[in-house]
C-alpha cells in the first residue's frame, strides 16, 4: 500500500540544564509534500512485518522518566471541526498503547512507563523554553510534518517533554468518520513513543513499525499498535 506523505518531526533539547532558561534546541528539518510523498512511496515494500521486525532506537541510552509523565490537553487549539472530548480521549489511549505496550504480537507488558492526564489547560506548547509543565495542543507547523515533540534532559533523563500537532491537517478520530483523512491516533501513539524515549527508526526497511517517520496511509491506524521493535525498545528503557 502506497504510504502517506506525512513526515513525524522530533525536536529535542540537546543540552542539560539546571533552569528553564538554559538548553539548546534542535528542530527536526521538514520538508514539501510533494518530495515526502514520493520517497514515501519507494519506502514501504521492503519493511518486515512489525511482529518480526526487532529494530529499535532510542532517543539516547537509559533516557526515560524517573517518574509519571504527567500532561496537560490546551483544548482552546482544537479544530473546531474536532471534538475536544474526542481528542482528549485519543490523546489519552495513544499515551495507554505505549505505557501498556499494546501489541498485536502476542507479547506481555513488561513497561513501567507511566502516565497522567491532568485536565486542559491554557498553557501552550513551547518548544523554545522549559516552563516546567508538560503541554499537548494544536497548533501551525509546515505542510507535511503532522506533529513535533520537544524534550528536556537533566542528567541523562526525560524532565518536560511537549508535543504540538498540525492544525493545517485534516484529523479523523475514527476510521467510520475518515475520508482521505489522517487517524491522530497512530500519529499521537509515535509521539508519545518520542516523549518516553523512542527514536526513529528507518523507513525503508522499518516502515511498518510505530516509530517509523511516515504513517502506513490515509485512514490507517495500524501504527498505533505496536511492533516487536516498538515493545524492545520501552523494555529497554523500562
């Protein structure tokens, strides 16, 4: 199947820091639609099923959370073609298919990763300085990059982590309701992989596996159930 011309964006804060005023960000380089649609399309027929695929990176050895990665939902962002109850919802079983290892393959869950839902807020996502609260919301970014996740480190571990999804792109919460549409499920699964210490891994010879860079196709949501790769790499940190 032809995939999507959707490219997931990771930007991380590459330096430690000892306030919210220190630290250096990176920002994942997007690129035209046009370009990811093609290189999308020559990607997908050598990637191995996700249950025999074991390939997995990490964001850096031993990077995770101490403690529960605790979120708040700016729901004021939300499309107004979108529910806001629907997204917070998605948001909150995309955050449970990576701390529960959700998988078709047969594997436990042998994840410690946690996560809380705190409520909405009117904070905003804020991939420029470290407000010492975790934000997910909506918001413009460049055609063909569906969402950025921005992280902090101290010490070697996961502190804040913020996440801003496209606006610019039309989101379906279900597969009844999509038309042409991106699931925000599969796309907010990969994030969150991003936010508990996942990297990606290649396209090509990877593509089926949740942490791969470009989603399986419109109205597709088997991304947001995890691979073999997926599930070693939270166990590996977790």
């Amino acid at each position: 199947m032809r995939r999507v011309a959707a490219l997931i964006a990771a930007m991380s804060i590459l330096a430690a820091f000892s306030g919210p005023a220190n630290g250096a960000v990176l920002v994942g380089e997007g690129t035209s639609e046009a370009a990811l649609r093609q290189s999308a399309a020559q990607a997908s027929p050598r990637s191995a099923r996700p249950c025999n695929d074991s390939t997995y990176r990490l964001i850096s050895p031993g990077v995770g959370w101490t403690e529960t990665y605790e979120w708040s939902f700016r729901a004021s962002t939300t499309p107004s073609r979108m529910g806001k109850s629907g997204v917070a919802n998605i948001l909150k079983r995309s955050f449970d298919n990576i701390t529960t290892a959700r998988n078709d393959c047969g594997l436990p869950d042998r994840v410690s990763a946690e996560h809380r839902y705190l409520g909405t807020t009117e904070r905003r996502p804020d991939c420029l300085r470290r407000d010492g609260h975790n934000v997910i919301g909506f918001g413009r970014l460049q055609f063909g990059v569906l969402a950025v996740t921005c992280f902090w480190m101290r010490g070697g571990r996961m502190v804040e982590a913020d996440i801003k999804i496209n606006s610019r792109e039309s989101w379906a919460l279900a597969r009844k309701q999509c038309r042409q549409r991106l699931l925000l499920e599969a796309t907010m699964t990969h994030e969150a992989g991003h936010v508990f210490g996942l990297g990606h891994v290649g396209e090509r010879r990877h593509g089926r596996l949740t942490m791969s860079p470009f989603l399986n196709g419109s109205c597709q949501n088997s991304e947001a159930t995890l691979g073999l790769g997926d599930v070693r790499g939270l166990e590996a940190l977790y």
